[in-house]
C-alpha cells in the first residue's frame, strides 16, 4: 500500500503540500481539480498544472478523487452519451498525464450525508457525526443549509452551493429511478468507458455510499457486500474496482468489513480508512482512528488489507478537529497526520509479523 493525504490545491485546502510532505511515510497526495463540475471535460493544461505543483513540492498525484459523474448519466437521461464521452477524454488524458487511479461514486443527489460537521467529543475534539432522526425530521433543502452553515467557510466536496441551488430539480430527475435503473445506468457507464481505462491501465474505483442506505428516499446501491460483488461481476474487468471505506460500509454494523475486504481481493484500488463510534444503532460519529477510540477493529482492517496483498493508495480518512485547527471539516491536518502514523504503525507491525 501507498499512504497518502487527500488535499483540495492550494486555493480550497488551508492544509499545504509542505506539511503533507513532513508526514512520515506519505509521498503521494489524492487530489482533484477543485475548480470543474461533473460532465466537464478536463483541460490538458490544468492536468499537467495540478501534476506540477505536486511534484514541485517533493510529492506525486497517486490519483484523483474524484472525476464526479453528470446526473444525466446516473439517471439514464439521452444527453448521458455527451457526458460520456466527455469522461472517456477527461479519462484520456489523466491516462496520458500518467494517473492510473480515478475515484469516484453513483450517489444520486447528494454525495455523503452528516447532520453534524462538528459534534463536541469528551476530550473537546469536534466531528461529523450522524443522527437517523434528525434526517428524518429535516427537509433535504434544509440539511444543505446545515452542511454549508457548518463547515468553517470551506466548500463541502459534493455539497457545492451551484448544484443544491437546484436540489428540488434534482430530486425530479431521479423521481422514476430505483436501485434496479441506477444498477443498470452504473452497468451502461462501466462498459462505455472500460476500453479507455484497458488502454491507460486506470484503475476505476467507485466509493461507497455513505451512509450505507437510503436517505431521504433516493436509491442507493453500493452499500453493502453483496451489491458490491454485483457490480464486480456485471462488467467483469479488474479496472472496474471499488475504493474500500471502511467509515461508509461501517455505518451499517451488519457489515463485516474485513469480510468485505478479502472478499473484493484484486478489485480495492483504493482505500479510505477511518474509524466510527456508534452511540446507539441510529447515531454514530467519527473518531479518532485508535481502535479503542471508535466500534471498529482497526488491526483486523488493516490485516485484511494486507493479506489480500493491496497496494493501492491507501488515506486516512476524515480526522477529528483538534489543537484549535480550523479547517474543512473532517479535513484538517493534524488528526489526519495522526492517522496515517498510526495507520502505517499497524502495517509495519503486520508486515513484520508475517515476514520474520
Ligand atoms: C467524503 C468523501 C466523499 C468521496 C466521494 C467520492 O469525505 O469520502 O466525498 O470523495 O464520494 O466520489
């Protein structure tokens, strides 16, 4: 595995590419271009300048998260074929420019879903966190309104104000597609862009849904072992992968995320790893990512991760705030930095155990 930091450029991340360098073990950065909407085609000249910066600074793009999907394609509307050869040239030239990893996710509507961007935990470190009930009781116009109030003046990724501006449009345009119809459009997207991920060896990396169910009545299908292994299996081509996270699987406990791991063996082309802790079945916040902090166990995801031989990228997930941090939420640098040592701890710890 590569551990890397997930960074928003220069303009978007108060987070810089120095101090990602001074975490030990951490070379490469997950990156996107902040300043494009789905459907765009990618310029070459802002590839290569994004590539630049981060070379510049001693480190290297692992890849991209994310290349967002137009709800045209998600919904099955005629324009998605436009959209699709936008991806496929967008796709093209991350290839050419030398990136073989592409995350993305087929959430419709929203991306992930928190009430809270920053909860307060007993040590005075604040999180996202998730309240079923307070979902249900809230309007979907209205947690966009939450999220953006919330997040220290920094734009949430997939909550963008130009895109929840038309939140009721986008709830009409997903009004007759269920899990069937998004499984199907996902089927359709795959197929059209796998020869151009065959040629470039990209690896195509779909993120769960987080949470791992239906919110606010809206299909949502990776979300659990079985869909996943569906999804594998309907364009069966190891450059149609998952990024396993283990914080939007694990907030359905019924999910065995080590299970999960092994089973997806050759297919995890990235990693997010992150730990929760449950409160009660119906309300949960993230933690640090010490197994003791959280509900999972941290060595048995690690190890599942190592057994199955991944070496993808890997990154610590979203962080708590902590030592009067202020940025986007979920993505500021210490508790992240704390992460990946930790995270690195456990896989030297495994390695040597299985190697001496
Ligand atoms: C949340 C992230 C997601 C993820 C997208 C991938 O913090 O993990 O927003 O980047 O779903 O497309």
């Amino acid at each position: 595995m590569e551990m890397t930091i997930r960074w928003f450029g220069s303009k978007s991340d108060s987070v810089t590419l120095e101090q990602i360098r001074q975490i030990p073990g951490v070379k490469g950065v997950i990156t996107t271009l902040y300043d494009t909407s789905p459907g765009e085609v990618w310029a070459e000249a802002d590839i290569r300048a994004m590539i630049d910066e981060v070379e510049t600074a001693g480190l290297h793009v692992a890849g991209i998260e994310s290349v967002n999907i137009h709800d045209a394609i998600k919904v099955g509307t005629p324009d998605r074929e436009q959209y699709i050869d936008n991806y496929i040239t967008t796709l093209e030239r991350l290839g050419k420019a030398g990136i073989h990893m592409v995350c993305y996710n087929f959430m419709p509507v929203f991306d992930w879903t928190r009430t809270e961007l920053a909860r307060k935990r007993a040590d005075g470190s604040t999180v996202l966190a998730y309240n079923q009930a307070a979902v249900d009781a809230i309007q979907p116009e209205k947690m966009f309104e939450t999220i953006g109030g919330d997040s220290n003046g920094f734009v949430m990724p997939g909550w963008e104000p130009e895109r929840m501006a038309h939140v009721k449009e986008l709830f009409e345009m997903y009004r007759d597609v269920d899990e069937e119809k998004l499984f199907a459009n996902l089927k359709y997207f795959l197929e059209c862009i796998m020869p151009v991920c065959d040629q470039y060896d990209i690896n195509m990396a779909i993120h769960p849904d987080d949470p791992a169910w239906s919110v606010f009545g809206l299909p949502r299908i990776i979300v659990n072992k079985e869909n996943i292994l569906r999804m594998m299996k309907m364009v069966d081509n190891p450059h149609n992968g998952v990024t396993f996270c283990s914080g939007s699987y694990g907030t359905n406990p019924e999910n065995d995320l080590p299970d999960m791991i092994r089973s997806l063996k050759g297919r995890i082309h990235f990693a997010h790893v992150r730990n929760l802790k449950f409160n009660s079945p119906t309300d949960f916040e993230e933690a640090a990512h010490l197994s003791s902090d959280g509900s999972f166990d941290m060595y048995e995801i690690m190890k599942a991760l190592y057994d199955i031989g991944f070496d993808g990228p890997i990154r610590p997930d979203h962080g708590r705030m902590i030592w009067g941090e202020t940025a986007m939420p979920g993505y500021g640098l210490y508790d992240r930095a704390l992460g990946a040592a930790y995270l690195n701890g456990l896989w030297e710890a495994i390695e040597k155990s299985q190697t001496r």
